[in-house]
C-alpha cells in the first residue's frame, strides 16, 4: 500500500478525485498522506481565516484548550489568553511570540466550523463530492484546528472515539509527523512489557511514521492510536467525520429526543411522602411537560426514529456539520425590502419536511429547525432558493399565498438569514 502519494493534476475533491483516495486508503482503512496538494494561496486563506477564528472565539464553551509547556491552563489563564488574540493584519509567528512570549504552546479548538462562515463553506464545498460516493457519516462532521509549536500532541498517545477518522489539511509552516500504531500491538506491548502511553521512545520502534509538511493532506482512519511531533510552529485543520459505533449514537439521539420535550428552569421542589408505588407525584410535570404533537403517541423505537430523522435533515442541511453556526448577531440584520437580491449560502441547502401526524412542515436551515403550519406554497419558495442563483425578494413573495401580506414573507426571509441560510447581495 502506497502510504505518501503526489497529488494529481485535475479536479481536486472531485468526485473522480475522492473514488481515488477512497481506492488508495483501501476503503478508508489505511493512512495516507497526498503531498503538495494545497497552493501557496490556498494556505495564505486558511491561515487568515484561522487567525480569525483565534480572534472571534473568547470562551472555552465550544472545546477550546490551551498548553503551555506541556500544562493546561486553567479559567485564570484562558481569560488572559483571550485577552491576547491575533490582530488584524498580524501573522501567526507575530501573535505567538506576543501571546506566549517563546514558550512551547498548543491549541485545541473544537467546533471551529461555527465560528468562520468562509472556512466552514471551503471545507464542505469540498467534502460534498466525498459525501455523494459514500453517503454522510451518521454522526456528522466537525472541523477542530491545532496550533503550536509544542514537541508533541500535548494530550499524549491516544485513541479518538471509534467511528472518527479524520483528515488533516496541514497549513505549517512548520512540518509534521504522525506515529501510528496498529490497535492490537499497541494494546498487547502496554500489557506485556507493562507500558504505559507514557513510555513514547520506547513505543516508537513499533510505530509507522507519515511526515507532511505545508500544503499535505494526511488522512487517518477511525480507531488508530497516534501521536504527532513537530519542531517548529504550526497550523493544521482537521475534519473529523463521525460514523459512531451504535451505542454513541444512540447516546446521542436520546440528546435528540429531549429536545422534543422542552423543560424550562422552575422554582418548584417537594418532598414527596406517598407510598413507593404511588408516582402520582409526577402528575403536575408530566402535564407540564409533553412531547411535541407530531411525536406524542410514538412508542420508544419510533421516537428514536424522529429523533434520527431530525438529526439527519440538519447535517443534511448543514453541509454534513454536526453543529449549527453561530446564529446572526441582533444587530446584523438583513431587513430585506421587495426590490432586494439574496443567494443561498452555499454549499447549504434548506430541506423541507412534511409532518405525518400533524398539519405541519419543518424547515432545516444549517441544523435549525423552524417550525409552520403546512402551506403548500413554501415548497416551491424555498425550490426557489435552492437554486443557488440571485433571486430578487419581490420575485419570491410572488410564490407565497396571494392573501399573505409581504411582512410574513419577509419575516421568513429575515429567518433564514438570521440562521446563515440566505445571504443579502
């Protein structure tokens, strides 16, 4: 198996181009590393772009750690790291320095996609093709990015979940290498000779190494124990895809089926004294709190069912993101006016689904879920918008229902704007 190829002229992340990395990782089952893939220019954007995420992201709620000489910090200090972000116009090198004054640092940022709209859009534009030859992984797609200039991965030798692979764009400048080792001889050296994921120059003799440098691709497939090294400081974008072992993803479907019965915060509290076989006490919450009309006579299979259905129209319209974007800020709004134009946000697409208990439809925009009464005449509206070409707001208000008055259009549109599913021109 061919472990470090050049890349081909042609249609990068093209659907002939992903049936080829699909054939040269054995299925997705191997790694592989696909030199000089990314121009200069390419790298120049992504550089940029994560430079802002740095600068937009002040909060540790979405994932982000911090290590600096080899320690995490702590709130104390990721609030003095917050207060130290790139500027405009300031290169990596220069921010580091001024950031972290020399010393060895890494960062891990989780959930990177919701927080760049331009980064977010490159990265689904091109796993697209990916997604129409294999389908998308059922647990959908996050993008985390690592930054530093730390010796090694500062969490050590692991394993990631099972079901998550990832694909590394590596930026630089600096160059890095990845050891691997195969799960069951990793696992029998820790019990035979008593390691622990610790002991790395011991571990290493039995380890595959893939080196890349600025530009590469490197591809790892799910439940690979690894380590990256590096000497010198770095970018690199990782896209995890999360084809989830059964029981993840049931965890993550019962979060899905909670969400149909919505608990608000109450200043209520008893003791409860009746016999232990008398639940009467549950009466007033469970009257307080029911599932949604569409799934209140479903049994648990069928709940799992919506709740798998739900979650797969938002990363369906969501480009394969697992997690929505940051919604509009208040004061970005669009205020669409007839004589307006809007495009969709590509590489999105707003899904629509028709209720089958109930007289209403769904609308999924970029994992949002907006809720209606069913009007057949949203369906050709938002054909409409799918399109993907520039269409005027006034054109659009002419599908609805001739008795709407233009505000419910436009408190549509303003919605979809709000949840980054249309842009105004």
């Amino acid at each position: 198996m061919t472990t470090s190829i050049t890349a081909r002229d042609g249609d990068t992340f093209g659907r002939a181009w992903w049936r080829d990395f699909i054939d040269r990782t054995d299925s997705l089952s191997q790694p592989i590393v696909i030199r000089d893939l990314f121009p200069a220019e390419r790298l120049d954007f992504y550089t940029r772009k994560v430079l802002e995420v740095l600068a937009t992201v002040k909060t540790t709620q979405y994932g982000y750690r911090a290590f600096v000489d080899g320690r995490q910090l702590g709130p104390a200090d990721m609030e003095d790291l917050f207060k130290k972000v790139p500027e405009d116009d300031e290169t990596l090198e220069a921010w580091a320095q001024r950031a972290f004054d020399g010393r060895n640092f890494g960062i891990i940022l989780n959930n990177s996609d919701k927080f760049n709209e331009a980064l977010a859009s490159d990265v689904a534009s091109s796993l697209a093709p990916f997604f129409a030859e294999i389908g998308h992984p059922r647990g959908g797609v996050q993008t985390t990015i690592f930054i530093g200039n730390y010796d090694q991965t500062p969490i050590g030798i692991h394993q990631d979940d099972r079901g998550e692979s990832v694909l590394h764009f590596h930026v630089g400048p600096a160059d890095k290498t990845m050891y691997v080792w195969d799960k069951d001889e990793y696992e029998a050296l820790l019990k035979d000779k008593n390691w622990t994921k610790k002991d790395v120059e011991a571990l290493k003799p039995y380890a595959r190494a893939y080196s890349f440098s600025a530009g590469d691709l490197y591809y790892m497939p799910e439940g690979t124990y690894h380590l990256g090294e590096q000497d010198g400081l770095s970018i690199g974008i990782t896209i995890w895809t999360y084809c989830h072992t059964d029981d993840l993803l049931v965890q993550n479907l019962h979060q899905q089926m909670l969400k149909q019965i919505p608990v608000k915060k109450t200043p209520d509290f008893h003791h409860d004294n009746r016999p232990l076989d008398d639940t009467s006490g549950l009466d007033d919450i469970v009257r307080k709190y029911a599932v949604t009309d569409e799934c209140k006579h479903l049994n648990y299979a069928d709940l799992l069912r919506a709740a798998y259905q739900d979650w797969r129209y938002g990363i369906h319209s969501n480009g394969g993101y697992r997690n929505k974007p940051m919604p509009r800020a208040d004061d970005d709004k669009a205020d669409f006016q007839p004589g307006d134009l809007l495009r969709l946000e590509a590489p999105y697409r707003i899904l629509i689904r028709e209720s089958i208990a109930t007289e209403k439809m769904y609308l999924y925009v970029r994992c949002e879920k907006i809720e209606f009464r069913y009007f057949a005449c949203l369906i050709p509206f938002i054909e409409r918008i799918n399109r993907g070409e520039a269409v005027r707001v006034d054109a659009l208000l002419a599908l609805l229902d001739p008795s709407w008055p233009p505000r419910i259009g436009l408190h549509l549109l303003n919605e979809l704007y709000r949840c980054r599913g249309v842009a105004k021109l």
